[in-house]
C-alpha cells in the first residue's frame, strides 16, 4: 500500500468532511447572494425540461440509494435482507437510474457547451461540476460489471463499513480498499472530491431543497388584505362634481339679478 493510497482513503476523506461542513456555514453565513443555482431556463427552454428533470430524478435516486446502502448498519436489515440481496437490487436500481442520469446530464452539458447564449452567460464553474458529476456518473456505471462479480455483498460491506467510520468520526484503515478494483477507488475518489467542491460551486443550493421539508411544518402566515371601501369613495368622487354645480348655480343667479337690475 503506498503513502497516497493511505492519504486518499484515510486523511482525505476527513479534509472533505470537514470542508463540506464548514464551507457551506461559511459561505452562508458571509455570501447568501450567492446561494443559488443561477437557472438558465429564461435564456432557452429546449433541452432543459428533458435534461432537468432526468437528471434529477436519476441523481437524487442515486444520492439517496448511497446514503442508505453505505450508511445503514448491517445489522439493521441483516435478519430479514441478505447481503447478496441488497447488492443485485442496488445493481438494478443503480443502473436503471444511473442510465437516466447520465442522460439528463448529457443534455444539460451539451446544451451548456454548444448554446452561445447560455455559454457565455454561465460561470466556469457551472460547467466544470456538471463535467465532474458526468465522469463520476460514468466511473460509476463502469463499477457494475464489478458489483455483478462480487454480487456475495463482500465489497459492498468494506465499502459501507469504511464509509460509516468516516461519518462516526472513527479511524480508518485504507489498506482494507487496496485490493478492490480500480473503477470502486476511483469512483470513491471522485465522490469525495465533489463534496470538497460542494461550497464553491451551484451545488450549494442542494442544502436549500432539503430545508423546503420544513415548509410542511412551519406556522400558516397571517395575510390581510386591504379592501378598498367603495361607500368613501363614491362620495370624494363626486364631491368635486356637486361644487362644480353650486358654482354653475350661483353664476346663473348672479346672472339673473345683472339682467333685471338693468331693466329697472
């Protein structure tokens, strides 16, 4: 095992960690302007309702499936969901919405790429994430044909022990991950380094769509509206009316008594 083997999968794993948290505090607590996505959907429609929405629904399946294929404990489903099990689903599911993705994704980098208007109006760093997410999406297809040959589960319980000690704080022991395949290491590699991107890129909006869950809790806001009152109303508007008459009025009086006066 080499001294960047045992950098990459023991110390750089708790540099992103770290990075991930304290970054994402720090930029919204100091640059909230920048929270956002920065759509471009009022530049061009076209492909973005097809890339949008396969990419998302792939990529949140994806992220959802690794959080809970990693981070759950096997002693959690080992009574009544095998190993084996466990690992053809997520060789399924992964796949199915791993070919959905990567063609959402395609979409939305071509479209980012090859449109002048939305090329010239992105940042760099739109378009090098999306780059980044579609290598890793395609070392992670590659991982399959692995997963199929260790379809007993035992590489998917390294993986997930090693991950859960990342996530408990605990010490890690790289030299369990030197004898997997090069496609697991380097898909590994690349996951943690977009969650040390995380911060600095669009990518930071993610947190923003977790919160919306609390809007399902939050207290109802009060509105009231302001009801114009028509009775008011109706009088100012005609009270300039009834002075223009008075005056009508009394100037067809004045002008009477002027004529009778002359004739007497």
């Amino acid at each position: 095992m080499t001294s960047l083997h045992s950098f990459l999968f023991g110390v750089y794993p708790y540099i992103c960690l770290t990075v991930f948290l304290l970054g994402s505090l720090l930029r919204f607590d100091r640059d909230q302007y920048t929270w956002k996505s920065d759509s471009s959907q009022m530049l061009r429609t076209g492909l973005l309702r097809w890339g949008s929405n396969l990419f998302h629904v792939g990529i949140l399946f994806l992220f959802f499936g690794h959080l809970v294929g990693l981070l759950a404990p096997h002693a959690f489903y080992a009574h009544f969901l095998e190993a084996s099990v466990k690992q053809r689903v997520a060789i399924y599911s992964g796949g199915f919405f791993g070919v959905i993705c990567f063609i959402g994704l395609s979409m939305l980098i071509y479209r980012r790429i090859f449109d002048d208007r939305i090329r010239y109006t992105s940042h760099k760093t739109d378009l090098a994430i999306l780059i980044i997410l579609w290598v890793q999406l395609v070392v992670g297809l590659i991982t399959l044909p692995f997963s199929w040959a260790h379809s007993d589960g035992s590489v998917m319980l390294i993986l997930a022990d090693w991950a859960q000690r990342i996530l408990t704080l605990r010490a890690v022991d790289a030299e369990v991950l030197s004898g997997l395949p090069w496609p697991y290491l380097l898909h590994i590699v690349f996951g943690m380094t977009i969650f040390l991107l995380f911060p600095f890129s669009r990518l930071v909006h993610i947190w923003s769509g977790f919160a919306s869950v609390f809007y399902l809790i939050r207290p109802y806001q009060v509105v009231r509206t302001r009801r114009l009152n028509l009775g008011t109303t109706t009088r100012k508007s005609s009270a300039p009316s009834q002075g223009v008459q008075d005056v009508h009025s009394a100037s067809a009086r004045s002008g009477k008594e002027t004529q009778q006066g002359g004739r007497s």
